[in-house]
C-alpha cells in the first residue's frame, strides 16, 4: 500500500527533532534582507534573523516558494506512489497554499493541499497530527480527516509589543499602528478564519499578564490535547507562561520555541504565541 507523505513551508515553527523522526518535508520560504535574499531554512534560525532584522536598514520581505519548486518535489516524493498531505499556511498571510495548488497541476503526483488558517506551531499542530497518522499506516482519508479535526479545534492568540512591522507590512491599519506607537500599548489578538482580531490591548508590561489570567481561566473549561509557545526576541513574560502552563498540565511536552523569520517579520521584537487544541 502506498504510503502518505507529509509537507508543509517553514512558516511552520516545529521542533527540529520531532521533524526529523516524523519524516517531515519542509519547504523553505524565502527572506530578503537589504536586498539579499535568504533560504528560510536551519542556517537562519530565529534568533540570528533577530539580529539581522535588527541591523537592516527596511523591513526584510518575505517571499513563497516558485510553483515550479513544488512540482518538483511533489514528484519526487510521489514517485514510489506515495499521495502526499501538503499542509501550509492561511492565505490570508501569504500565497504559498495556492502557489502549491497550482503545482498539483503540473506534478503526476496524488498531492492534496490543505490551507490550514493559521501559522507557526498552530500549524505544526496539524502537520504533526497528519505525520503520525502517515506513519502509523492510515489512510488518505484518515489523514485527512486527523487534520480536518485539529484544525477545527485550535486556537491561536498573538501578543504583540509594538504594531510597527504590522504596519509597514501592511498587515495591520495604520490608524491602528499609530496609537499603539503613541500610547505604548500592548495588544493581544486572535488569529480567527485567518484573520488576526484584536481582543485585548492595555500599556504596559502587565498588559499581557491580565490578558494570560483569562486565558488560564478559559482552559479551565476544555480538555487541552496540546499547547505551543512561541516568540520573538525573548520576553520574560515567556517563562512566567510556561512555569503557568506546565503547572496546570504537568505531563504535557509544551514546547516553547523562537519563532521563525516569516512570522517575526510582520510581528517584530516582543512578540509571542500561546495555541493549542482541544478534543
């Protein structure tokens, strides 16, 4: 029986290891930074595109993977038969999901794309979910429908300590971007249908503190199967979350990661993500 691969694009923040053993492609995006374009890829991790985005003189620009890139790797994954689950992220943020729909056309690989409406470790929720599946024999439709099922029961919310690279990167108004620069807010929002909706907003370090006491008491209501945590640039807000976290869930891996470079573009310095999904 043939077997179901897994690929996904590098706005896909996941554990290095659990990629590795999953039998994860990764596509790489693509990061231009004055004018010099970089791979997406483990040469840039997070923290190095911290300093570099730091010291460069515009906002870097991120850019999808060419269609003919895909085709050819869907080609050379599907080869022996295999179908493949290529998993990216909401179009709303960026036009890889369609660039690889469009190669589904000009591969003669079985390749079924899934947009799926979110990002970062959100995303990696479903890839992995997907990837276990593949490896444990199921079929196309089971993993289909294991991803279908995460995807409709995760959540996603997004702190953000200045709107500035929101802003240039046109992700955000810049009515918006203005009173957050001139009141020095902090705002939390909710990455929804692909959209991000602002929930909270507050001045100050304690404005995410507030915001993080309802959260907990919201996970209070549900049963949690998995959390991610994601930054930017190290907040000590970060280790408060996870300290807070693996109390209440004491036999959870939750993993806590430095975003990658396609999502630290657009939220800049200060930054962070806390998702996860239910049954």
């Amino acid at each position: 029986m043939p077997n179901v691969k897994i690929v996904t694009d590098s706005s896909c923040t996941i554990e290095k290891s659990v990629r590795d053993e999953l039998n994860i492609t990764v596509i790489p995006l693509s990061v231009m930074i004055d004018d010099v374009v970089y791979p997406d890829d483990d040469e840039l991790t997070g923290e190095k595109f911290m300093e570099m985005m730091a010291q460069a003189k515009i906002l870097p620009k991120t850019s999808q993977p060419p269609i003919g890139y895909f085709a050819e790797l869907y080609d050379e994954l599907g080869k022996d038969g295999s179908a493949i689950v290529s998993i990216h992220m909401s179009h709303t943020l960026s036009g890889t999901a369609e660039a690889a729909r469009q190669a589904t056309f000009l591969s003669s690989s079985e390749v079924t794309v899934i947009d799926c409406g979110f990002i970062d470790q959100s995303q990696a929720f479903q890839v992995i979910e997907a990837a276990k599946l593949a490896q444990s024999g199921a079929t196309l439709d089971e993993v289909l429908a294991g991803v279908e099922r995460v995807k409709n029961h995760s959540k996603l919310f997004i702190g953000i300590s200045s709107l500035d690279n929101l802003v240039k990167g046109g992700r955000i108004s810049r009515v918006a971007g203005v009173i957050s620069s001139v009141l020095n807010m902090r705002v939390v929002m909710e990455l929804e249908n692909g959209e991000l909706l602002p929930i909270t907003k507050g001045r100050g370090k304690k404005s995410f503190s507030k915001w993080f006491a309802s959260f907990m008491d919201e996970l209070t209501k549900v049963n949690v199967k998995q959390i991610g945590i994601s930054y930017a640039g190290k907040l000590d807000f970060i280790d408060e979350a996870k300290q807070a976290l693996q109390e209440m869930f004491p036999d959870m891996h939750i993993p806590v990661l430095h975003t990658n470079p396609i999502v630290a573009t657009h939220t800049g310095p200060g930054a962070f993500a806390i998702m996860y999904y239910t049954d």
